[in-house]
C-alpha cells in the first residue's frame, strides 16, 4: 500500500516532467494597432496632413498590458520612460515631455483615448511604446531529477530563451498619422534553472531583457529623431508634414547673410587701414 | 586707450557673460528667458544674454566684434546705450503677446545705431542713408526669408532690432545734448 502511495505521489506532483522534454512557451504583446483600432475598423474620415506647432509637446507612455499577469514592473516602465524623455529632452523642438500614467490608458483605448489625453495634457504628439516579449522553456536531461521533488531545487534542468522587441511609434493624433518610429530588439541565450525557481527566475531576466532592447530603442530613437529633424529641416514642398512655429516663441539672432556682409565691410576696412598704415 | 581695445574688451566681456549663463543654466532655462506664462523680474535682464543654442550664441557674438571692429564705441557709451536697449526692448515685451525671447541681438544692434547717429552728426548724409537702407532691407526682406528657411522652433523679433537700434541713436543723442550742456555751462562759468 505504502508503495502504491510513493509510486501515485511520485506521479502526480512530478506533473508532466516525467512525460519526456518539456517544452513551453510564454507570449507577452501590447499591439499597437489592437490598441488604436481596437474594433478593427477604420475610420472613414478624409486623411489630414500632420501639421507640427514647434515646439511640440510631447506624451509618452506604454500601451497597456491586457493579460492578467503582468510581467514588467510598472516601476521599471516609468524608469525606462524617464530615460527616453531625457533622449527628447535634448531637442530644441521638443517643448515639453510629460510621461502618461499607464492606468489613463488601461481602461478605453482608440484614438478617441488619445484625444482626450491630448487634450488633457495639451500635448501635440503622443508616443506610444509596444512590446513584444516571447519566453520559450525547454527541459533537459537533469529535468528528470524534478522526479524527485527535491530535485526540482537544486538541479538545472529547464533552460529558457527570452526575446524581447520594444517598438515605440510617435503619433499626431489631430492627423491620426504616425510621424516616425523607432524599434530595438534583445535576444538572451539559453539560461538555465532549476524548476522550484523557474519563475523568479523567467520574471528576472524579462524585466533585464526589457531594459536591454529599451537601451537599443534608445540609441534608435536618436538616429529616427536626427533624421525626422533633417527632414522637416528640408521643407520640401512635397513632404506631407508641415510645420508651423507656434506664435510668440521669439528670440534675437543674426542671419548667415548678415554675418558674411559684415565681414566683408571688416575685411575692406582692414585692407584700407593697413595701406593706410 | 586705443578705441580697438576698448571694443575688443567689451566683445570679449559680453561673449564671456553670455558662454558663461549657457553653460551654467543650459540653453533653454524657461527661468532666464522672457518667459509671459513664468515670469520673474530678472528675466528683463538674463533673457539678453541666453540663447537658444550654440549657433544662435556664436553668430550673435561674432556679430558683435565684426559691429564693434566697424564702428568702434566707447565702453561707457555702450553700456548707457545697452541699458537704454533694455528698458525699450523690456517695455515691448512686457506689453506685446511674445510668450518667450532670449538672445543678444537686440542690444547687438545699438553700434550700428550709435554709429548711424555719430555718422548724421558728421554730416556724413549718403553713409546713414546706406545704413539705414540696408537695416530695412535686411529686417524687412532677408530676415524673414531666412525664417522661413531655416528649422527653428523660434522667429526673430525684428520689433527688438529696430529697438536696439533707436536705443542707440537715442544714447549718442543724449550723450551729444550732454557734452553740449557741458561746455555751455563750462563757457559760462569761464
């Protein structure tokens, strides 16, 4: 009987790590399109052309996650947001950047969520920050001792990859248009853990991965920004977003042309001193 | 001392104070700018001497030693001259709609001002008529095009140059009425 019993305990708290390799993998996505059009329509408005009222006011914040487990901490989100606002920061054209609390986002969605909050905040554009994050779990030879429960916690027998993508899109919203993009990426090779402490283990290293392709969106953003700033910096006639300076923003400054005919009158009252002389 | 370094020591002065607010206080310190929605009193006197960026500091301070190397001023004219530009520019932007101005360029144009005015004064009539000929053409015509040309999140405040500008004939004209004074006074004394 006492048998019986090891043989049914050994199978029923061993779940499936007797059945052979385990495999298993964990999606976690914000989309960014389920979170504009989140019905699937689109709307049929006539498209507008973004116009830019420079310096722009800038939201910022992370389309929210709609699984019940929550993966990344909030806490890391404002972090990596804060960091990105210090990459805005640093452009003459950006005015303001205000970080949107996740929960204004959590409960509606569409573009009509993102007027209000533009409003709300008189903001111009509001960037929005997706993820992406896949975790595949795969058992090893040393699993088989998870047979033994103890096992579980002190063999290394399930190894697990995490990649992550972050992809950050800034939207006009009056235009309903997306002005630019930038995206980074971070892949994690096989770690390996002992089963008892898998998931400490899972949320540790998504949160690490997280801030690594946070990095690299980082670094991108800068490059997408330079190039956005050449590009309204061309006026081309053709480009379809135009700016606008907003009034009043003023200063005092000397042109190019003003400089070089001064230079010139210097120059020749150089000349002529100097023969003079 | 010789005018040149005199003016030479004004340019540098002014350059150092304004590299200096920049690089203590950064480019956009809203506190320093006229700022209309944040406003502080020192601000009439710190929005002068910030700039939006390092090229918008660099071209305002060459101007200055190039205006300075042209039509050299004595330090003491100047800074009457700056400070009546001040008080005028300050007046405008108090009660004008400019939410925000920084920059050197208004008090850049008091030397071509003090200059124009010494030149009338020399009846020099076809260098003041081409001076002030090219200051229209200039504000009115290139300055403006050179707005729409460039990407900046600003437009400049011609209202601010032709101020520096009046703030200077206005200085050399009271410095005139001054020295006048003076030696009518000093002739009747004798």
């Amino acid at each position: 009987m006492a048998r019986l019993f090891l043989l049914i305990s050994v199978f029923t708290l061993s779940s499936c790590a007797i059945f052979g390799e385990y495999r298993h993998r964990h999606t976690h996505t914000t989309s960014l399109v389920q979170f504009l059009y989140p019905q699937g329509k689109l709307p049929l408005e006539d498209k507008r052309n973004p116009i830019l009222n420079l310096p722009l006011r800038v939201g910022l914040a992370f389309i929210p996650d709609r699984s019940s487990k929550q993966v990344i901490s909030p806490v890391l989100k404002n972090t990596l947001l804060e960091n990105v606002k210090a990459s805005f920061g640093s452009k003459g054209y950006v005015n303001e950047i205000v970080v949107i609390p996740e929960m204004y986002l959590q409960t509606s969605q569409g573009f009509g969520t993102l007027e209000q909050i533009k409003n709300l905040y008189q903001l111009d554009v509001i960037a929005l920050v997706s993820y992406d994050q896949m975790v595949n779990a795969k058992d090893n030879l040393l699993s088989l001792s998870y047979l033994t429960i103890v096992g579980a916690y002190i063999f290394p027998g399930t190894g697990y990859q995490v990649n992550t993508m972050i992809d950050m899109a800034v939207i006009d919203v009056d235009s309903r248009s997306i002005l630019f993009r930038a995206a980074g990426t971070s892949s994690s090779k096989n770690q390996i853990v002992a089963e008892g402490y898998r998931s400490q283990a899972y949320r540790k290293r998504q949160n690490a991965e997280f801030e690594l392709a946070m990095g690299q969106m980082q670094g991108n953003l800068i490059v997408e920004l330079t190039k956005f700033e050449q590009r309204l910096g061309e006026k081309d006639p053709n480009d379809r977003i135009k700016v606008k300076h907003r009034k009043g923003y003023t200063g005092g400054s000397v042109s190019l042309f003003l400089l070089c005919l001064l230079f010139c009158m210097a120059l020749f009252k150089f000349k002529y001193e100097f023969r003079n002389n | 001392m010789n005018s040149e370094i005199i003016n030479l020591k004004i340019s540098i002065t002014i350059t150092f104070v304004c590299t200096i607010v920049m690089v203590i206080f950064g480019y956009e310190n809203t506190l320093l700018g006229y700022n209309a929605d944040e406003f502080h009193v020192w601000q009439l006197i710190t929005a002068h001497f910030v700039h939006y960026d390092v090229k918008h500091l660099i071209t305002n301070m060459l101007a200055l030693s190039l205006l300075l190397y042209l039509f050299p001023a004595t330090f003491k004219f100047h800074l009457k001259a700056m400070v009546i530009a001040i008080i005028l520019i300050d007046i405008y932007l108090y009660f004008s709609n400019v939410k925000y101005y920084v920059g050197y360029s208004g008090l850049l144009y008091v030397v071509p001002g003090m200059a124009c005015y010494k030149l009338f004064q020399q009846k020099k009539y076809n260098h003041v008529v081409l001076m002030i000929s090219i200051l229209i053409f200039y504000l009115a015509i290139i300055s403006p095009e050179y707005r729409q040309n460039q990407f900046l999140i600003w437009e400049s405040l011609e209202q601010a140059h032709f101020l520096g500008f009046f703030s200077g004939i206005l200085s050399e004209f009271t410095n005139r009425k001054l020295q006048l004074n003076s030696r009518s006074n000093l002739a009747f004394l004798q």
